[in-house]
C-alpha cells in the first residue's frame, strides 16, 4: 500500500475545500465545481500556485479562479 505523502494530502485538503466554497457560491455541486474549473484552467491554477494561494484569504482564490476560468471561456455567473 502506497503512503501519500503530507505535502499531496494538504494540497488535496486545500483543493477540495477551494472546490467545495467554489460549489457553495456558484450553487452547483461539487461534481460540476470540479468539472467546471477542471475545463476552464482553475484546478490547474491551483495546482500550481497552491504555496501562495493556500497562504491567502479564500475569498481572494476564490476571485482568482473566476477570473481565470472566465478568460479561459468559461460563462458560469458566479
């Protein structure tokens, strides 16, 4: 059996609690949430930023990802 590691978990932890705000505002499930920025380039985002963005107020990730899922095509009204 595989141990993942703390560093996978947190940033796991981080992503899913992002998604779940995200859901809450968008007044979606987590499955569209997921989806949703799974398309318009937000989990990738937060895959890649996740040393700064964990560090920041969520509501400031929060607008990050609209914004970057809207310049990447993305219409959901959040």
């Amino acid at each position: 059996m595989a141990v993942i590691s703390q560093h996978i978990k947190n940033v796991v932890d981080y992503t899913t609690f992002i998604i779940d705000i995200f859901a809450q505002e968008s007044k979606i499930s987590m499955k569209e949430a997921h989806n949703y920025l799974r398309t318009y380039g937000g989990l990738s985002f937060l895959r890649q930023h996740y040393e700064a963005e964990h560090c920041e107020n969520p509501e400031y990730t929060l607008q990050a990802l609209k914004g970057i899922c809207r310049r990447n095509g993305g219409g959901l009204a959040v």
